[in-house]
C-alpha cells in the first residue's frame, strides 16, 4: 500500500557529499517531535491523543491510525477521503484543521487542532438541554461551517452532536471528514481528478449507504432511499440538531436502527410542550423529506431564529454565551 502525505515539511538543509555536490534536504515532522499525553477519543481503526510540539509546546490532537487494520479492513479510501477534505479545509476557524500528516511502519498520524472542550453531545448531556441564545449561537457556527464546507465542495453526510468539538474558547470545531463526498471544488481549477474518488455510485460507497454503520438518528431520508446524499442531507442533520439543542434529544429515535429508519421516512416526529414557536417554523423548514424543498443555507441565515447574529466574521470572535 502506497501513503500519500502532505504538510509535514517544517524546513530544508542544504547539505554537501562526498562528491562536493550540494542537496536540499527537506525536513519534515515526525513521532519524535511530539509527547504524547492523554487518550481524547477512540475509533474502531484510530486513536487521537493530546499531544504537544516539543520545539514550541503548542497543543494539538494527534489522530494515530493502524494501516494493518485499514488494510483489513478496507478503509484505505475514506482514510484518503478524510485527508484529502481536510486538506480542503483550512480556512475555516470551524473546522478543525490538518496540520501534518506523517507515519511510521505501523501507524498514520494525523496531527489536528486540539479541541479541548470535548464534543457537543457532551456539553448537551451535561446541561440537559440549551436555552434559545446558547441553541441560537452553536446553530449559528456550525451553520457556518456546513456553508463554507459547501463552498469547498464538500458534504460531511455525518453531522451529529458528537462530531461537533468545542475548544478552548467553547467555540465549535467540527470532525471525522472520513464519510464525507468530495465535489468538484467550483473555487479551484483542475479538481476533476480528486473529484472521481468521491464518487457516491461506485462499489464501496453503496455497500456502506445499504449496510449503514453509526448513528441513525441524524440520517436523512433520501440517503435511506436512494442512496444518495447531497449538500441539503448536511442540512436535514442541521435541523435535527437545532431540534436536539432544544429539546434535549434527537427528533427521530427509537428502540433499534429499523425503527428509527421508518420513523424518518415518514416524518414521525413531534414537539415536545414549550418549544419556541420561531425554532419550531425553522426545524420544520428543514426537516423536509425531498431535499429539494429544504431551505437552503442563504435563507437558513436570513430566518428570523437568528435574527441578531453577526455571520461569518462577529460570530467567531464573540465570546461565547455562558452555558445555562
Ligand atoms: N477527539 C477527537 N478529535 C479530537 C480533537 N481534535 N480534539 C479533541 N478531542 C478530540
């Protein structure tokens, strides 16, 4: 199996052999340029840890992968997919960014942003459920994030609370790009090439889509019915989570996957008693079953549920509302 990597090069050395001749030598990250701290979070085929720079004691998150068991089982693609978005990715302060990548015999090593808030589902736990300013606020920056990932040619197509990070600052940080579909990126020529090996109709993508593996409550329901998602599937998963905010849990759930499958493909949800009337018309303009009807991120901004909020620039240097 070949690697690609990339980013990893932190400067050149010219040196002289035997010969006289001059060489540039490049130099890249690697294991030993970083300690290695506490466990953040594991996969079935990865492990993040807290790390830290040992030339400038910055903090990242290192995500360490097993090529053995990629290689087993099959997840050579969506490892490249993960790298390749992220890659895509890195002028977004809501996205968490891929610095280096580097890899030893055993292990790939992806070093990202530190989000040391932990996840959103966490925080959600914790408090039970949001007010309507903390619920306007995160909506607001993961909006935000979907837009500009959009923008980049991007789909997530597994947005949930636990893939939405919190760092320092509690401003949001969104993960896990390993599910996520690559289009043609309309900002950037000859992206054709990278374009094909994110293809949603070749073998692999339809076996996961059929035998679906994760978190059912957010999926949307043309990926259960055809099989298909689009940029408006991130937004049927945005809508479900501005509901969670809310109401403290997720609008679809039931006892087992089956169940909540059917629940969304008929549109089996409701209200819980108190939930704001203006969230209420923005959940229910994007929990739409046909995609095409879902309101689109323009006018998800303009709804009256974020009247006030300041996007793109003011959102993200405003401190972040008190938890409550
Ligand atoms: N868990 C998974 N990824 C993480 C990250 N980048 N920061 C903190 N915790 C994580």
């Amino acid at each position: 199996e070949e690697w690609r990597e990339r980013g990893a090069v932190t400067g050149t050395q010219q040196v002289t052999d035997s010969n006289g001749q001059t060489h540039t030598r490049v130099i890249k990250k690697g294991v030993k340029d970083f300690n290695f701290g506490r466990t953040l979070g594991e996969g079935s085929y990865s492990t993040v840890l807290a790390a830290t720079d040992r030339q400038n004691l910055k903090e990242y998150a290192i995500k360490v992968l097993d090529k053995r068991h990629i290689i087993k089982e099959k997840k050579v693609k969506y490892v490249n997919i993960e790298r390749d978005t992220l890659n895509r990715l890195t002028e977004h302060p809501g996205i968490v960014r891929l610095y280096y990548t580097f890899q030893d015999e055993r292990s790939l090593y992806f070093v990202l942003d530190l989000a040391s808030g932990g996840e959103l589902l966490g925080v959600l736990k914790k408090m039970g459920s949001f007010d309507v300013e903390c619920t306007r606020f995160y909506g607001a920056e993961i909006l935000d994030s979907v837009a500009y990932m959009h923008s980049r040619g991007v789909i997530h197509r597994d947005l949930k609370p636990e893939n939405v990070l919190l760092d320092r600052e509690m401003h949001v940080k969104i993960t896990d790009f390993g599910t996520a579909k690559i289009l043609p990126d309309p900002q950037r020529k000859g992206a054709g090439s990278e374009a094909m090996t994110g293809d949603p109709m070749d073998g692999a993508e339809m076996d996961r889509a059929v035998s679906f593996v994760g978190t059912a409550e957010y999926v949307s329901p043309e990926l259960l019915r055809d099989k298909n998602a689009c940029k408006a599937s991130d937004l049927w998963a945005f809508g479900c989570i501005i509901y969670q905010l809310l109401a403290g849990r997720p609008p679809f759930k039931a006892a087992n996957e089956y169940l909540t499958f059917q629940k969304i493909l008929a549109l089996d949800y409701s209200f819980p008693e108190g939930f704001p009337e203006v969230a209420r018309d923005l959940v229910e303009r994007l929990l739409v079953l046909d995609p095409a009807n879902r309101l689109p991120v323009e006018h998800i901004r303009n709804h009256q549920f974020f009247e006030g909020i300041q996007w793109t620039r003011g959102l993200w240097r405003q401190k972040a509302p008190r938890l409550k």
